[in-house]
C-alpha cells in the first residue's frame, strides 16, 4: 500500500485501485473509494470530519460512524461522488 495522507488521527492508503482509510486509535482498515485507473491524490481535512480523493472523478468521505464501506451505485450519506461515469482524457483511446 502507497500513503496517500496522514493526520492526528487517520491514515489514507492506495491500493491498485482502491483507497483505504485506517483509524489509528484501533487499526480498523475501510475501503473508502474504488477509482478505474487508481486514485491520484487524497487530502483530509483540518478539522477531520472528512476526506477528499480524486481519480476517475472525486469522492467526499466523511469522517464518522459508522464508516461504511465504499460500494459502487449507493446512495448514502457517508460519500458524495462526482465525474464518476466520464473517461479522463489520459484514458480515451483516441
């Protein structure tokens, strides 16, 4: 796994696709993201209610129980995701 971002209390990793959030008070390890082409960057904020990742399109994690694991074509109040159904230029084939 590739650290992405640390703060007091969470680690970001990458891994292939995935992105993966760690709880540094218990170790718990939740898949948060899943990006076509890998993740390319992650930031948390200030104040740590939430995290931002950006690949293949953008996802807003937040920070909070019961940190649920990120599925595909769910609607929740855990992430808001953006650009997720459109191809980055890097990856047309034209």
């Amino acid at each position: 796994m590739n650290k992405l971002t640390e703060t007091q209390h969470y680690i970001i990793y990458k891994e292939y696709e995935s992105v993966i959030l760690e709880i540094k008070k218990n170790h718990r390890r939740i898949q948060i993201g899943d990006f076509y082409g890998d993740a390319w960057m992650a930031a948390i904020s200030e104040d740590e209610t939430f995290c931002a990742m950006c690949g293949c399109g953008v996802i807003i994690y937040y920070l909070r129980e019961p940190f649920k694991e990120y599925e595909y074509h769910t609607q929740t109040e855990q992430w808001k995701e953006w650009g997720r159904n459109k191809i980055h230029p890097s990856q047309s084939p034209l």
